[in-house]
C-alpha cells in the first residue's frame, strides 16, 4: 500500500468496524476532474424506524483519480442519547496495477477525552456535528481511487453503554486518554519539583513535540498533544490560575 498524507500529524483521525445489519447508499463525488469513484455508506441497522447514529452529505474534493484534498460528511445523533465519544472508519478501495486494494483510515470526536476538560458538550440527541476525514491525502502516480466506504465502529453513551465491540476505534480511544493522562502526570512531576512554578514548566507545554521519555505510541501522543494544547488555550484565555489548578491534588 503505497499513499501518503500531506497533513500534520494532529490532523490523524481516527477507526474500524464490526457489521450488523447495514444499508448502503451511493452517491457520486464532486471533484474538479470527472473522477469516477463513488461513497458507500453504511448505515446502522434501525431501531424503531431509525437510524440510532446517521452519517449523510458526504462531500469530496478531488483533483486527480489518486487523490483526496478534501473529505467531510455530517453524523447525525438520531438516538434519545448523548454520545460521549464516536470512531467512524473510512476505506477507501483503489486500483494499482490492474489489481484492487482496500485500507481503512479513521475518524472519532471524544466529547469525554479528559476531566480537566469536561463533558458538558457531549453529543445531543437530535442534533449534528461534522466531521472531516482527515485529508489531504495523497495515492502513488497509476492509481486510481475507486469507492470509499464509511460506517458507524464504536459509540460510546452518558450512560455508559456502548455500540460495537470495542475494536480499533474504542483502542484508539482509549490510547489517546491514556496519552492524556500520562502526559499530565508528567506535568505535575516536574511542576511539584520546579517550586510549583507554572513559569518554570510553560517552556516544556509550549514545546511542539511530546518527550520521548513518556514512550508514548502514535495515538497515546496524539492524545498528549491534545491535552497541550488545551492546556495552552486556557493559559490564554482564563489565564495562569486556572491552568495551575490541574497541577494540585485532588484536580
């Protein structure tokens, strides 16, 4: 599998799936070249006539038949209850060589990532969010995309219930939290031993890169970066006080 992303890494998203009972509708991209691969999604089975997380009007730009500048489609929460974190997977099928290949990439929003940031903006039922898919993304010259497929992996609920079985999409969750956590821990150590001086540790948050000494994997520093950059927008806008009350105990 031969692609490349032209994105930051901050802009990896995230998912993969499980089948139960699904219904597939086609529509035709909207490129700048009349590029002939098509989306598929597909939905979850209804419940009572509905379709309890609904993903509509996808939208694509494409430039070239190996190519995705652009990639959004709205979720819909059809359901009677908040979502607190969802992974949608995206595959894309492509021809190389005169041979078909597949690979999944993947998309979620966690509205629970972390306390410090709360969950008050959990997703509501009735209401929609966008979602981007993590483009531009970029095929080796020769080939050409063919149909992408978008599903509903894993969902989590305020009451602590669940759709899916808790594969890529609830690990990939998962890890990011787990990036988070670890990441503040880290904070804290050297807060505590720097005087508890925020002044002292701002160079470390501002810093771009996560250190290498936390060991984190790929969606444990995304998770970390996450947190940063929290971190900094509070410093920001509420100002030093609110950020160094995460750094005492019992926050």
């Amino acid at each position: 599998m031969r692609f490349k992303f032209l994105t930051s890494i901050a802009l990896i998203t995230v998912i993969v799936g499980v089948a139960l009972a699904w219904r597939s509708t086609a529509i035709r991209s909207q490129s700048r070249e009349p590029a002939t691969f098509k989306v598929v999604i597909n939905q979850l089975a209804t419940k009572d006539g509905v379709i309890p997380i609904e993903i509509i009007q996808p939208t694509i730009s494409s430039s070239a038949p190996n190519k995705l500048e652009d990639f959004t489609y709205i979720i819909r929460n059809n359901s009677a209850r908040a979502i607190s974190a969802v992974a949608i997977s995206k595959t894309i099928t492509y021809e190389e060589g005169g041979e078909l290949h597949a690979t999944s990439l993947y998309s979620m929003m966690d509205y629970a990532f972390h306390p410090d940031m709360g969950s008050a903006k959990l997703f509501q039922p009735g209401t929609q969010t966008l979602m981007e898919a993590g483009g531009p993304l970029s095929f080796s010259e020769g080939v050409v995309i063919k149909e992408i497929t978008l599903k509903v992996d894993y969902a989590s609920y305020d009451d602590n219930s669940a759709y899916g079985p808790g594969g890529e999409g609830k690990r990939r969750i998962e890890a990011m939290r787990e990036g988070a956590r670890e990441y503040k821990n880290w904070l804290e150590q050297k807060y505590s031993r720097a005087g508890k001086s925020l002044a002292t540790i701002l160079p470390l948050m501002q810093a771009p890169i996560v250190p290498e000494e936390l060991k984190l994997s790929l969606d444990q520093t995304l998770g970390a970066d996450r947190y940063r950059l929290y971190l900094l927008k509070t410093l920001q806008t509420k100002g030093a006080a609110d950020v160094e009350r995460y750094f005492k105990p019992n926050q």
